[in-house]
C-alpha cells in the first residue's frame, strides 16, 4: 500500500513498457492498416491509467497527519503506542493510504473520525509486518450500530449474535463490523478479543491463493503451520482453556481467532504455547510479544447508562453488568 521510491520506479518501467510494446504494434500493424495507427493516440492515456493509483498515493502520503487522528491512534490503539518512531510513520501511512481508498459507511449509525481510524488500524495491524501486500479486493466496511444475525438483520433477537464479518456474494468486497464490538476490541485491553483485526486476518487469507498466507512468509513456516493445524482440528486439545472454542470451528477461523490473540494478546499466547507462538511471530513478521510488555494496559470503565461494550445495544447495566460476564459468548465469523 505505501509507494516507495522502488516500487514507484518498477511501475513507472512497467507503464513505459506497456506504452512502447504498444506504439510498436500499432506502428508494424499500422503500415498495412493505416486506421490502427489510431492507437499510438491512445498511448498517453494508458500511461496515466497505470500510473494513476501510484502516483494518488504518492500524493496521499506526503499529506501531512491529521492531529486528531494521532489523538485517536494514542489514545485508543495500545499497539500504536509500542511502535517506535520510524514504525509510528509507518503506520501513519498506511492509515492515510488505506482512508484514501476504502469507503467506510454507517449502517442505521453514524461513522466519526474515531471509527474510521479503528477501522484502518485494524487493517494495517496484522500487514505491517510485509512490505509488499496490500487488500485488493477490499473496497467498502459497514459498521452496524449493534451485532447482527446471519442474513445481516438487526431485530434484536437471541441469535443475533455476529460481531463481524467478511462479505460474500452480493457483499463480496466488503466487511462487516459492529461499532460497539470494534471499539471494545481496542479499550477492553483485559480481553483476548479484537474484532476487527479478526476479521482484516481473514481478509489476508482470502487474498491469497497459496495455502491462505501472504509469499512473504517462508515456505518452511507455511509447511509447519498447516501441519500444526490440521493435528489441532483433528484433535482439539481439551487444555486449551485460553483459546475460544470457536476457533475449531475451521482452519480459516484458526487461523483468524489465533491472529486476534497474537495482536491483542501475545503473551498468554508465548507462555500457554511458546510453538504456536513463534509460528506466528514468523508468520506476521512481528514479535508483539516484546512489542507490547512496555505499554501499560488501559482498561476502560464503562458507565451503567453506556451502550454496552458486547454488541447488544443493551445499557451496560442491563447487560453484561447485570448478567456479570466478563467475556460474553458472541461469535465473529468470517
């Protein structure tokens, strides 16, 4: 998603080349059938539409920070805090790359500044560690004012109980994520949870092709994941307290719960399974285990009037508050 100097240069080369293989083409085909000559007209066109998104980019990032935005980032986004100074910029890139070109719409609620950075946060945490990956199939985040059932309705029944999740068919292209889970996944640092990055880990799965992980990652740490998961689901192990169940519910929500943990919460991670850990770690390209150790843990206090963090639409006191859970039992599917 950020244009460096090489990448800009290979597709500057790659439109050049384009335009040349086209002038001579229309050039050799052009002496027999002088209307195709018509063509070479053409050539500064496709020489701009190639070049277009690099150079909207380029623009993008030598925009300066909104400092409301760094407000936001510090105030709410634990990992941002850990980053050091060139990685903080990073970061900020990245953010302003990912605002430019994803459309991010309330559903029934409104959508201010602080969502919308949660949002790109979510997305740029698990890529930060690549450096050539970005979402191409991404183009519009719904965010819901409450959790939702499985044909996306929000009547306040029992079931209604999904927090977040990527599009299909019609949807295709899109994520879907309710407001009062995203914020929570950010302010409640006691719990494991994020969903947001949950569901931008199953958006990095689906980009790929090849075993579901970006080519960045080593041939051999893809071998030994996919042996590590397929003994997991095989056998789900009855001493794995410290991981949600839902996560054997397939390889790919393995994958995107365990994503969540490794972001949100590394150390119990490093300490209940030092293999897993490091198989992540590998996979990521970050070790936000060490990253995370020096930033204080905020846990945020919710009023009893407040909408309650789970999702509900409930008051937090008619909620989680009154029923006395600490990790409500709600899903996050892909």
């Amino acid at each position: 998603m950020i244009v460096t100097p090489e990448r800009n240069r290979r597709n500057r080369q790659d439109a050049l080349t384009v335009v040349v293989l086209m002038a001579v083409a229309s050039g050799v085909v052009g002496w027999f059938v002088p209307p195709v000559l018509v063509v070479l007209g053409l050539c500064p066109f496709v020489f701009r539409r190639l070049r277009r998104r690099c150079l909207r980019r380029l623009a993008v990032i030598k925009q300066p920070f909104p400092e409301h935005w760094e407000r936001i980032l510090r105030s709410h986004v634990a990992f941002f805090r850990a980053l050091d100074d060139s990685e903080k910029e990073r970061f900020r890139q990245l953010i302003k790359v990912f605002l430019d070109e994803v459309r991010i719409t309330g559903i029934r609620t409104d959508v201010d500044d602080t969502i919308r950075v949660l949002v790109a946060a979510s997305a740029v945490i698990p890529i930060l560690g690549f450096h050539d990956w970005e979402y191409h199939r991404l183009s519009e985040v719904l965010i819901y004012p409450t959790s939702f059932g499985d044909a996306f309705q929000m009547n306040g029944e029992p079931d209604e109980n999904i927090l977040g999740m990527v599009g299909l068919e019609h949807l295709s292209g899109m994520v879907i994520l309710s407001k009062p889970a995203l914020l929570a996944g950010f302010e409640n640092q006691s719990n494991k949870e994020n969903v947001g990055v949950h569901e931008f880990a199953h958006l990095v799965e689906k980009e790929e092709t090849d075993y579901g992980l970006p080519q960045e990652v080593p041939w051999e740490v893809v071998k030994h994941w996919i042996h590590y998961v397929a003994r997991e689901l095989a056998h789900p192990p009855k001493n794995r307290s410290h991981i949600n169940p839902y996560a054997y519910t397939n390889e790919h929500e393995f994958f995107a719960v365990l994503a969540a943990y490794f972001f949100k919460s590394p150390d119990v991670l490093q300490k209940q399974d030092p293999d897993l850990y490091r198989m992540l770690r590998d996979m990521f390209h970050q070790d936000t285990s060490d990253l995370l150790k020096l930033v204080p843990k905020r846990r945020r206090r919710y009023g009893r009037n407040a909408p309650c963090p789970c999702g509900s639409g409930k008051k937090y006191k008619m909620c989680c508050l009154l029923n006395g859970e600490r990790t409500p039992d709600f899903r996050v599917v892909a």
